[in-house]
C-alpha cells in the first residue's frame, strides 16, 4: 500500500516472489543431499511461509482493488472491510520483518557452520 496508488494493479514484484520461492525450492530438491534433515526442513519452513504471505499478500489486493470499486459505485462498504486489506498486509509485513529475518538468520548462522567460518 505504501507503494503508491498502482499497488493493486502492480504484479512485478508478486510474479517474481512466486518466482523466487520456486527457484530455491527447485534448488532445495536438487540439492538436498548436501544438506541436513533439520536444515532442510528449515528451509522448508521458510518457503512455505512465504508462499503463504504471498497469497494473503495478494489476497489483500484484491479486497482493496474490490474496496475501490465498490467506492466507486456509490456503495458504502463497513469499516472494517475497508481496513482489512491494510491491517492483512500490516499483518504480514510485520511477519516478515520478524519471523522471516529471524529464520534467514538462522539459516545464515547454519550455512557458517557448514562452511567452516563460525
């Protein structure tokens, strides 16, 4: 939302996140060998959420593009389903910056160990 009015209708970023989740799960499956169970499921976990954040990322959009078009046509929405796209991506942004970044730095300190360098 805080990108400017055309984040409901941009899809760059959204097509490369879906994009990027599945180049590390393919890399994932063609490399597990090399890694272990637990780290493997690590990532695993990582991808699977955010994949999940996507959807409801892009889940949001749509209730906002829905909110505007509603608004558009005179038809006077409840509040809350007019905040519920900025509270989801409020949501999920926070989810982001805490759970995600705390398990890439759990990865990254895993990755040191592997490599000799912790």
């Amino acid at each position: 939302m805080f990108q400017g009015p055309e984040w409901i209708t941009d899809t760059e970023k959204e097509n490369q996140t879906r994009l990027s989740i599945h180049e590390l799960g393919s890399y994932l499956e063609n490399n597990r060998i090399f890694f272990n169970e637990a780290l493997c499921d690590k990532i695993e976990a990582i991808l699977a959420d955010s994949h999940n954040i996507a959807v409801e990322m892009k889940i949001a959009k749509s209730n906002e593009s829905r909110n505007q078009n509603y608004n558009k046509r005179g038809i006077n929405l409840p509040v809350e389903e007019l905040l519920e796209p900025s509270n989801t991506w409020h949501a999920l942004d926070e989810k982001v910056q805490k759970q995600i970044k705390s398990a890439r730095l759990e990865l990254a300190q895993e990755f040191r160990i592997l490599i000799g360098v912790s």
